[in-house]
C-alpha cells in the first residue's frame, strides 16, 4: 500500500494527530514517520490545525471537591489499628497494596518509555529526524513532491532537496519564496538549484524568517530576487511550511 499517496497520507496524518490512529497501524504510520519528510510534514500541518482549535476552548476547571476526592484517596493514613505501632509495621507498609501497586506503575511506566522512546534515555542511535527545524514540502501543479526545504530553528541554512529534477526555462532562475500567515506580501528567501539539492545561506535566522510563515512557493524570475522585490512570475510550485517541535 502506497501510504504517501496524497489523500491517504492525509487522512493517515489527521488521524494520528488526533490519536485515534491506533494499533498496528499507528505503529506503521509511525516507522513512515521516521523514514518519510513527507509524512512529518503531513502531521506537523495538521498538529497546527488541531492546536488552534484547541486554543478556542475555554478551559475548565474541575470542582472543590473532586481534588478534595482525589487528596482523601491517595494522601489520607488509615486509622491506627493500634495505639503502639508493631515494630514490623514498616514491613507491612512496605509490602502493602499502595506501595506495591505504585511500585507496579513506575516500572510499567519506564518499560513502556523504553519501548515507545528509547532515545530519551540515549539507548538507541540518533535517528535522521529533525531537531527543531522549520520544514517545507513543495508539490507541483499534480499535486506531487518536488522541492523538500528544511532549515534548523536558529539556523542560518536552508537544506534543499529535489525529490524531482526541476525544469527551469532559459535565462530565469528557481526563486523560493515565503508567504505570510497573515495574507502579507511574500517575501524571497534563496535561489534553488535546478536538480540535486544541498544548502543554501539564508538572510537571517529560520526563527526570524519562518516564524509567521505558513507556505513556501517558487517562481521562475530573470534573476535572484533583491530584498524587499515581489514576485513577478506565477509559482509553479508551492506547499506548507511547518515548524517541528
């Protein structure tokens, strides 16, 4: 099953942002994750749409007495079945159902960690993943990838992937472009290579560049375009921009 098929990847990334991926196919989706920019890009999109819904709901908070329930059941001493204490109450505290019971949970807790997320704990290698990075996936007019741009949160570089060789006519070049959350104007942000990849300078840090960026685009311009120039060239080429943390 070809799980990078746009709207299956879609529907795989919405669902899994919600949680209600489960199973054998939450564990599937999640070995895409770690292998597909695609499928991080898919999740992270969707991680920003659920997170603004999230903010509209007005939070709520529990009554008096339900904290009153849970501080009796979990902080509240039984009675003392006698008034001199067995010197082998300790034991009995010990061994008792309590104790043993959070005992059960901690080391349940750690082996799952250890299951889900050995790299917390430095036990498996650092995998190719992204560490804070702002990531773009570009898609042609098919709707297909083409242009995979990431750049590391304070960093000053743009990582550039061509998952297609990209046709750039005679005497223009690629420019990437940024778009504004807000609707304002977009802005250049560096010059792709016609095929291949590899790095890029960029004009500032991605924090400052990308922080209020929700697409990437290209165009086909004379020239590298000068600060502050617009396009003036359709994009041929355009998709999300989405911050991974």
């Amino acid at each position: 099953m070809n799980y990078l098929q746009p709207e299956r990847l879609d529907r795989l990334a919405r669902e899994y942002a919600l949680g209600t991926l489960a199973g054998g196919a939450r564990r599937r989706f999640e070995r895409l994750l770690r292998q597909s920019p695609a499928a991080m890009v898919a999740v992270g999109v969707w991680q920003e749409r659920l997170a603004k819904l999230a903010d509209s709901v007005p939070p709520l908070a529990p009554r008096a007495s339900v904290w009153q329930g849970l501080e009796s059941r979990l902080f509240t001493a039984p009675a003392a079945a006698s008034a001199r204490p067995s010197p082998w109450r300790w034991l009995a505290d010990l061994l008792s159902a309590r104790t043993l019971g959070s005992a059960l949970a901690g080391v349940f807790l750690c082996v799952l960690v250890l299951r889900l997320q050995p790299g917390l704990v430095g036990l498996e290698p650092q995998r190719e993943t992204l560490p804070a990075s702002y990531v773009g996936l570009l898609l042609d007019a098919g709707g297909q990838p083409a242009v995979l741009a990431s750049s590391r949160r304070h960093g000053r570089q743009l990582t550039v992937k061509l998952l297609r060789p990209l046709v750039v006519p005679s005497g223009t070049v690629a420019q990437l472009w940024a778009l504004p959350r807000d609707g304002g104007a977009a802005f250049p942000v560096a010059v792709l290579p016609p095929q291949g990849g590899g790095a890029v300078a960029l004009p500032d840090t991605s924090e400052k560049l990308f922080s209020a960026v929700g697409r990437l685009a290209v165009s086909f311009e004379p020239a590298p375009a000068a600060p502050g120039a617009v396009p003036t060239a359709p994009f041929v080429l355009s998709g999300h921009c989405v911050k991974l943390w």
